[in-house]
C-alpha cells in the first residue's frame, strides 16, 4: 500500500466535512448518554484508555515522535504508539502528523489549519467540520509526511484508522456490556478530543509566555494538564524538536515522564531536550535563540 491508496482530493474551504460531523455528534450524544451507565470499574476503565491515547498515542506518538522526531523508538514501539493514538479518534498519522507540520510552518498567520485569529470556535472545533484541515489532498500530504508515506505501516493504518476503535468497542461490549462501551468509547473520546483541541485554542489565546515566538502560542497549566503536558505550548513552539515540553521543574510534562520512562528501558534514544538557563528573572521573555535543542542521550532526572 502507498500514499496513493488514499485516494485524497482536495477539499472545498466552505465545504462541510458530513461524515466528520456526523460522527462527531453521535459521540457527543454517546457521551452524555455515559452518564446514566456509570458504574466505577467502567469509569476507571475509561481513565486508562484516555491516558493511552491521548498520553502513549497523541502525546507521545502522534506529536513528539512522529510530528517533531524528538526521540527515536525501535519500529515495533512506534507502532504500538501509533495504535494507541488512532483509538483517540483524530484521524490516521499522516493527516494528523501533516496538519500539525502546517501549523507550525504557518503558526497564526494565513495557512494555518487552527488559529484563534480566524475565531476561536473554529481554532477549538470548527477546522475538523469544514474546509481542508483534516483532509488535505494526496499531493500535499506528500509533501508534508514524506517519512511516513514510505513507511507501509502508517499508510495502511491512516488508511483504516477507524478499525481499531470498532474492535475495541467490541471488546469493550462484550466485558463490560453498555457501561464499557459508553464510557470506554464515547465519553472517554471526547474528553481526548477536547483536551486536544484546547491546545489548538486555548494555549493560542490565553496564558503566560516565557519565550519571543512569532506566533500567539501560551503556556498554560489547566490546559497540560488535562493534556498530559501538551499545555505548555509557548515552550514548544520556541522549541518544537524537544521532547520535554515542561521545562521548568514545577510544569508537570507527563508526556515527557513517559518518554523518561522508555528511555530508561531502552527503548527511545536521540531524545531532543532543551534546558532553561540557569538563572531566568520571573516576567522577562527569553529569545528562542538563547536556549538551542540539542540532542541528549543521558537525561538527567525529573
């Protein structure tokens, strides 16, 4: 299978994406209809599954790996991340990788798939229910993820992305009857999907900046931590290849505690890690230019 297989054309930019929206709507309905199934083990079956996709999947997986290569797994441990990530319901890795590699070339400026200065309804949600955000045409995905489009693997599961999470449903179903399905699936998918879309918003408009970006990106605590530590986004967009984003010892970065996690086993080398200068008077904005990422091999501890 190649990029080809795809088969993407371009979207029209006032076009409504009627299978996105759709489908978005019957998991909202799913997500409050959760709530008169609650039972503990479902709910903590659903606190699981939100940390393994959206920690192990979007934040680890899709973003740091994949997105930036801010480290580097064995092949069979990529996949597994990758996985974990399409359960989250936010598209295959190559359109996901692909938006995110345009928004940072474009970051709040024309082009830019998500940014609040075209309103913040669409930087939050709108971008994914109309136009071509989320589903560029196959020439540009090329141009965009020509390591991922090599690789068989991500092309077949960009391709069927939606097959994991239907055979999780199933198992879910079958262990745990309704409560499992409704909180493991549906409400558990869309807490994933807006913590993920308030870095697209929220960390855009509001919150605190430690570095002079060119953009409109924030740090912002509530918004890591119900991210994982994807919150800390002035931090990543002064340094997009690092693959801590909390930088100071008190911005909780549980995506970068995972990733401290696998290299400790083995199992993630060439890890991009930028440090803060020793000593940072409180309020004053630091150049990007003062704190390059460089690759470390022995990460110190956190």
């Amino acid at each position: 299978m190649t990029l080809e297989d795809l088969e993407k054309k371009p979207a029209a930019a006032d076009e409504i994406n009627w299978v996105t929206a759709t489908f978005m709507m019957l998991f909202h309905v799913g997500a409050v209809a959760a709530l008169f199934f609650f039972t503990w083990p479902a709910f903590l079956v659903a606190l699981f599954l939100h940390w393994a996709t959206g920690s192990l999947g979007i934040g680890m997986g899709y973003h740091r790996l994949l997105t930036h290569r801010g480290y580097r797994t064995p092949k069979w441990v990529e996949y597994f991340l990758t996985t974990c990530a399409v359960l989250a319901l936010e598209g295959g890795p190559i359109f996901w990788v692909a938006t995110h590699r345009i928004h940072h070339q474009y970051s709040d400026k024309e082009g830019d798939p998500h940014s609040p200065i075209d309103g913040k309804w669409w930087a939050h949600m709108g971008w994914i229910l109309m136009g071509k955000s989320m589903h560029h045409d196959t020439t540009t995905l090329a141009r965009y993820v020509p390591d991922l489009a090599k690789d068989k693997f991500h092309v077949w599961i960009t391709k069927y992305h939606y097959v994991p999470i239907i055979v999780l449903g199933v198992i879910l179903l079958a262990i745990g009857g309704l409560p499992f399905l409704f909180w493991g699936i549906f409400l558990r998918t869309v807490v994933g999907l807006h913590s993920t879309w308030l870095v697209n918003s929220a960390t855009h408009s509001w919150g605190t900046r430690r570095f002079e970006t060119h953009d409109l990106s924030t740090n912002s605590w509530w918004v890591a931590l119900l991210s994982w530590g994807e919150g800390w986004h002035n931090n990543h967009h002064a340094h997009p290849t690092s693959a801590r984003h909390g930088l100071a010892w008190y911005e909780v970065d549980l995506n970068w505690y995972g990733i401290w996690t696998l290299q400790k086993l083995g199992l993630a080398k060439d890890i991009y890690r930028t440090k803060l200068p020793a000593k940072q008077k409180p309020g004053v904005m630091i150049p990007t230019d003062v704190v390059p990422a460089e690759p470390q091999n022995d990460l110190v501890s956190v």
